[in-house]
C-alpha cells in the first residue's frame, strides 16, 4: 500500500490552537485518492488505497528533526507533506523551496532565538513535486505556489526533511525522487478545516499520481512531405526528430495551443485547422498526450533558415513515404506510421 505522512505543529506564540496539527490529525488512517489527470490519460487508472501517518511537531529544534531523523532510522514514505500555520496568509501557499537560514523573529517553544545563522551551508533546496504540471484548475480551492517557506521553524523543518531525502537519494513508487514540501495555511477564521483538508487531499494525488501533459504538434503539409524538426543539441531529446508544437497553458485548446508554439519555435502564423487524432507516451516521471494539429500556412517556408529557432537545431520538408527512416522522440513514431498508412 502506498505510504504517506502528514506533520502539523503544536501551538505557539499567541496562537491557543493550530491549525496545521488540526487538519493533520483529522485524516483517517486510510483514504481513497483518484487519477487528478484522468480526462487526459490514455487509460484508466485504478485509484489508489494509501495509508497515512501524522506526526504532531514541537516548535524547536527537536521538532524540526523528527521527520529527518524518522528517515535516517529507514522510515519509508511516497510522499510528505509539512503542514504549518501562516497567519498573515489569505490563501493556501505550497512552499518547494527551503532556504539555507534560520531568522526568527520570534522564540520558538524552547525559547531558542536565532538570528541570520545558516543551517548546513549547502544551500538552498527544492522539492520535487513536479509542480510545473499540477493542473490547480482541479483543486477544490484556490491554491498559490511559492519559493519562499520563511526563516523560522517551517522552513527549518522542510530545509531538514529535504537535505536527508537529497542524502539518502529516497525514491517514491514511481522511483522518483521522494515528493516532499510544506502547505502554510491561513488561520482557521479564514479556512476551515475541511477546506483544508481537501487541499491535501488534492496536493497529495498530484503527488503520487504520474502527471499527464497535454502537447499539440503540427502537421503542415507540402507536395506530399510534412513539416518536422530536430530537437537541439542539451534537450533531453537531442537530435532527435518531431512534428513541432508544445504544451498547452492553462485555459488553451489544443489548437489555441498550436498557433502559438509554432510562432514562439519557429517564428511562423499558422491555421489551425483540426485535430487529426491523440497519441499517449509514457516517459519515467511523465506522461504525454499528444494532440495532432492539422495546420495551413500560406507562404512559403525556409527550412534552411534557422536563425529564428528556439527548441530545435534543423528544419526538414520530409517525404510522406519515408517517415519511418528517422528517429523520432516518443509517440511521434506512432504518428509516422499513422501518416504512411493514410
């Protein structure tokens, strides 16, 4: 079963409660979570029973090791996710970066006061969360991402949690690296805690589920050859060939999405007309679905102008009957063999 933990904090200063601790501890020991990407996967996928964990921490030194010193003694977790109190805040903030600082402008529990003190001298750290992909459009309620955890215990605690995942190389189900940061959450006169809880509940299946990115690419057609272009020398795909396009932003279509790829990679005002069909590539951390554009373009193209380029190293106009003879980047191939055999 999949494994997760859920910490909040004791009071402090002022506060008779807080709130963190309160919506850690109200999830029961098991929940249901569902595919977040579900429309745009090419299959279904079963929703997955996970166990939870939750750790109630001091605010001090001790309570911002528990957790690191947990993992050090072999704990194994898919995902964890700090929670703590931000009483100046309106909205949620997922926190994915930790800085390499203690600052407080307050005493913690233990009276302990430090000021401008770095904790290891390494450096900042970043979660891996894969937050780029995170379709917040889903979330119950409206969620903001930052990079900016402060300098007091929450940040010390995620700093610690972060540096023993990043020294023991943890993975999660997906072998990926273990997902880890910290929710801040306003005062409970501002949201309540089953708000709140649903809010983890939605950062949690974004967490454990393999993202799903919705690409479109373009088929431009010439005298029975197609547009395609070579991915630049440092990409992941190097040298390898597609139909060019991107991923769609948030509120695209896939033919919104198309018109403006084309003219941010290769400086050209494309129609799109209609989608010619959905190909699915799964990757190790990711999968794709791709969405094939058919597009009109009216003048004249100059492959061998590449000055104006941004992802790609070559253009090439490539015969319909030779598709099969290059080497394509993921379900591109797929497209290939479906042109050759129209």
């Amino acid at each position: 079963m999949v494994k997760v933990l859920l910490t909040g904090f004791q009071p402090f200063a002022q506060h008779q409660t807080n709130i963190s601790w309160q919506v850690a501890k109200s999830f029961p020991n098991s929940i249901t979570l569902s595919d977040p990407w579900a429309n745009n996967r090419g299959k279904q996928i079963d929703d997955l029973k996970v166990s939870v964990d939750s750790i109630e921490l001091s605010v001090d030194l001790s309570g911002s090791k528990v957790v690191s010193e947990l993992l050090n003694n072999g704990g194994k977790y898919d995902a964890i996710i700090h929670i703590g109190l931000a009483e100046k805040s309106l909205l949620p903030r997922i926190e994915r970066v930790a800085k390499d600082i203690i600052d407080m402008r307050i005493e913690d529990n233990s009276g302990r006061k430090i000021v401008s003190t770095v904790i290891t001298g390494n450096g900042d750290l970043s979660s891996n969360i894969q937050h780029k992909y995170w379709v917040l459009e889903n979330f119950s309620d409206e969620v903001i991402f930052s990079e900016d955890a402060g300098e007091f215990l929450c940040n010390e605690t995620l700093y610690r949690t972060l540096d023993t995942i990043h020294q023991l190389q943890l993975k999660d189900k997906n072998a990926r690296e273990l997902p880890c940061f910290f929710l801040h959450l306003p005062l409970e006169l501002n949201y309540s805690i089953s708000r709140c809880q649903e809010i983890v509940v939605n950062c949690l299946a974004h967490m454990l589920f393999l993202p799903v990115i919705e690409v479109s690419a373009a088929l431009i057609e010439n005298d029975n050859s197609f547009l395609i272009a070579k991915r630049s020398e440092g990409d992941d795909f190097a040298n390898k060939w597609e139909f060019p396009g991107g991923k769609l932003e948030s509120g695209e279509t896939p033919l919104t999405a198309i018109e403006r790829e084309i003219m941010e990679e290769l400086t050209l005002e494309v129609r799109a007309i209609n989608n010619v069909g959905t190909w699915y590539h799964q990757l190790t951390d990711k999968e794709i679905c791709l969405h094939l554009i058919k597009c009109q373009y009216d003048g004249i193209i100059d492959v061998e102008n590449t000055d104006s380029l941004t992802a790609h190293s070559q253009l090439m106009w490539h015969p319909k009957n030779e598709l099969l003879d290059i080497e394509w980047i993921g379900s591109d191939r797929q497209i290939a063999q479906f042109l050759q055999l129209k």
